[in-house]
C-alpha cells in the first residue's frame, strides 16, 4: 500500500480524510465493476471519480485490487463476541464489516438469570452474567466499548421464553404471550431490528404458530423483520416453509429463512422444490433467506435432534475440552459406548453434522435472493470453518473456481442485498453518503483457508477493511480501531 501526498482541492476546503485510487469497484448493487478513485471523509464515502482531484491526508493505491462495500454478515451468534473479543478477527479478516445478532431465537437480552441458560442460548455464553436485562442496557455497553464491527441486533424468542416462562415444554398462555411482547416492544424501542425464533430448538418446539404470531404481531409498525431457524429442515421442510410464511402473513412482517438447507440424505436434491415454494411465496409477501457455503451445520451437541448427520464431530465440551475436533463415533468406540451415551457425558457440548448435499448447497447460493449469513460460532474450541471462512470461500472457490456466478452477484449478497432486507440504512453500496465501511481485495487470490482439519485461519487476499471510515484490518493484522456502531431500527 502506497503512501503518497495528495494535491489541492476545489471541491472542498480543508484535506479530504483518505483517497482510494485506481480499484475495480464492484459497488454491491450487482452492476458491473467500474475504476475510479473513492474518496471518504468523516467516516462516510465523500466521492467516487476518476482522478479525483483535492487534498487528502491518506492515498492509498487500489490498483488490481476490488473495492467493495464491507461485508454484511446477517447470521451471526456474535452477541456476547462483540463484548468479549472485541477485535472480532474472525469476522474481519474476512471483509465483514457489520454483524446481525440475535438469530435462531437466542439473544443475549433482555434475560436477568442465576443459572447456566439452557442450550442453545448457551451458544452464546454459558455464564448468566453475560446476558443483558435489555436492550437498552445491551447497546449502551456497546456503544461505551464499541467492537471493531457494526452490530444490529435481534431479539430472540427463546430468550423471551426463557425470561417469562417457568415450563418451556408447553405452549405460552396468554399472560406469558402478553410479557413476551412487552419485552420484545421494549427492546424495538431500544433500537432492535426484529425477532428470531429457533422453533427447531428444545427451547422453543413446544410453541405453537399461533404463539410466534401472536408475539410478532406489532412489529410491522416497527418496519421490523423476522428470522426463523425453522422448526424441520429435514423430512418436513415444506411444511416448514409454510409455517414461516403464515407467521409473516398472519403477523404482517417481512420473514427471512435462516440457513436454508434440505438436510438429511433423504431429503437431497429437494432444493429445487424449496427454492420454488420460495419463490411462489415472495410474489404475495416479503420473503427472503441466507445460506453458508457448506456441507455441513454446527450448534449444541444433540445426537436426536441431529439424527440426519452421517458424521458428527465435537466443536466443544465443558467437562471433556480434549474432545473438541474428534470424531463423535470414534469416540464412542473408544469408551464403548453408544453415540448418544458419549455425547450425554460430553454436555454441555456442541458439534459439527455433516448433513446437506453439495448440489442443494450450490443451488441455493446461486438463486438470485439468497444472502450470505455465516451462522459462526466464535465460542467454540474447534469451530465449524465458516466461523472464519464463510466470505472469502463465496467468492473465491464459488465464484472465481466454480464459477458459480460473477463477483458482481456474490458480493451482492452479502452487501446492498442484505442492508435493504434487514432494513440497515446506508450500507451495503459504495455510494456518496453512505458509510464507509469498505473491503479491499485481490479478486484473484481472495480465499478461504479454514477447513474442517484446520479450522482457525485468516482469509487469503483481503487486504483493507474500513469500518465507518477507519482501517480495521489492514496487511493481515487488526489494527485495533473499534469504530463499529450499534445500528438502532431508526
Ligand atoms: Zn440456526
Ligand atoms: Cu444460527
């Protein structure tokens, strides 16, 4: 990166913050790339032109390199990350610039608890202490110890069940109903940007949809949105699907499918029909859905829930660190005992469950909809890779080797794509006006390095990442600037 001074300015009185000369900008809207010179000032995009004349107090030279906008991570378990890591150097060495928390209906607010949170709030943090009476309080520590990346944040209805009911195992009466939506209303004050709900989950199964309508209900006045790890992502995935879209219809609220996925043998290939319920939904209402580039999930270590997973592998374990990265079935050789019995002596635990099939991977990435969401676990001793490798392995290995589709589409995806889903105003597009949360790149060599084996590894090729105007990442290191915003529901 080059370092040169800048000439006087017309356009503007005193020296501009930083000029990027010379990058291919592909400007997150999917139209193709164009070369110019950006220019950004107080944290925001000032400029974008070819020799962009002025004073500058930084030059730096983007040539054969992509500009575009900072990566938008809308699946993220990232709640208490921010707080406790927060470099976030799993996110930002991938070009992530923002991160939407809260999803699969855990959240780190509002919860005012004295024992370990059931999982899979315990995803998040394990230590009661951790968690958030709300909201507000939430995002006043942030924004007094602001992480490196920009954070919007949702709320989880797990986290609501948990905060009001004494017995998960049952549907909310009406009395819970009603101070579940207190506090769901709350923390939309606060500035939260919507609800999750992880019907799949223990946490959450016994709730009708009549329950999560009867919670949501209200938030469009909000312009709120709703995410759902659905109830089945397996055998029962359409019927899942049309209980989402109900819960949209009936609560009148855009829904966004979390990781859509068709898991378990049985069900691959059925993409095709998923994607086609999808599409038909969208022409009545406000649908959309996010996907990680793998083969594989990874939550808490539940051998039933996940029955469909021909290998599991332990990402974590309370009682058995040393187990983290081992295979679940040779494990259980090893001690003789039955898979079930072996994770029952892990828990609290989590694991890694290959599940899905490549085709349904790569059809789902490639429809013109889907974002990119990593759904990383940042607590995890052994993570799945795409804590750390989700981005770079969209754009490198889907898009440059595969050629899936051009650089233009993918970083669609993951920039303007998602900033108009989850309604986050001025990002997602180099544009004047907007902030200035950017990613540099080699298009060439930009890649993903973390791999089941190995799976704690900087990206390859992404050379620059600005948020709000200030170098996060930079030559392969954070810089340790922590300019990241809390985004509040304006
Ligand atoms: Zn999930
Ligand atoms: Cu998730």
């Amino acid at each position: 990166m080059q370092l040169t001074e800048g000439s006087d300015s017309p356009l503007h009185p005193g020296p501009l913050d930083t000029v990027i000369r010379n990058a291919a900008v592909v400007d997150g809207s999917g139209g193709p790339r164009f070369h110019a010179d950006v220019a950004i000032h107080r944290g925001k995009i000032h400029s974008i032109g070819v020799g962009l004349a002025g004073r500058f107090q930084q030059e730096l030279d983007g040539a054969g390199q992509v500009l575009a906008p900072g990566f938008i991570d809308v699946h993220t378990h990232d709640d208490y990350a921010v707080i406790s890591d927060r470099s976030n150097l799993c996110k930002i060495s991938q070009g992530v610039t923002t991160v939407v928390t809260g999803n699969c209906g855990v959240s780190i607010a509002p919860l005012n608890i004295r024992y370990r949170p059931p999982p899979p709030l315990d995803l998040l943090s394990g230590d009661p202490d951790h968690f958030f009476a709300t909201f507000e309080d939430y995002f006043k520590y942030l924004e007094d110890s602001p992480a490196a990346v920009n954070v919007a944040a949702q709320v989880g209805h797990s986290t609501l069940r948990v905060a009001t009911m004494s017995d998960l195992q049952r549907p909310a009466d009406a009395g819970e109903i009603k101070r579940m939506r207190r506090l769901l209303e709350d923390a939309l004050r606060a500035g939260a940007i919507g609800m999750s709900t992880g019907l799949f989950y223990r946490t959450a199964q016994a709730s009708t949809t009549q329950e999560v309508i009867d919670v949501a209900k209200g938030m469009r006045e909000r312009g709120a949105i709703h995410t759902t790890h659905m109830r089945d992502e397996a055998d029962a995935v359409a019927e899942s699907l049309a209980e989402t879209f109900r819960i949209g219809r009936e609560a009148d609220v855009p829904v966004i499918v979390s990781h859509h996925k068709c898991s378990g043998t049985r069900n691959f290939g059925r993409s095709i029909e998923t994607l086609a319920l999808i599409d038909a939904a969208a022409r009545q209402q406000e649908v959309g859905f996010d996907v990680y580039p793998y083969c594989a999930s990874s939550s808490v270590l539940d051998v039933e829930k996940f029955r469909d997973a021909t290998r599991i592998v332990v990402s974590w374990s309370i009682p058995h660190p040393e187990a983290a990265g081992r295979d679940l079935a040779e494990l259980a050789a090893e001690h003789g005992l039955s898979q079930k019995a072996m994770a029952d002596r892990l828990q609290p635990a989590g694991g890694i469950y290959f599940m899905m099939d490549e085709v349904d991977v790569s059809r789902i990435l490639a429809h013109p909809q889907s974002m990119i969401g990593s759904d990383g676990l940042p607590g995890d001793t052994h993570p799945h890779p795409r804590l750390w490798g989700t981005f770079p392995r969209v754009l490198g290995h889907y898009s440059r080797e595969l050629n899936l589709f051009p650089l233009e589409a993918a970083v669609r995806k993951m920039t303007s794509l998602s900033a108009r889903q989850f309604n986050l105003s001025n990002r997602g597009l180099v544009r004047p006006g907007y902030q200035a949360d950017l990613v540099l790149f080699d298009p060439l060599t930009v890649k993903d390095l973390a791999t089941f084996d190995h799976p704690v590894r900087h990206s390859a090729g992404i050379h620059l990442v600005m948020v709000n105007g200030a170098a996060v990442y930079q030559d392969g290191a954070a810089t340790g600037a922590f300019p990241g915003q809390v985004l509040r529901r304006s």
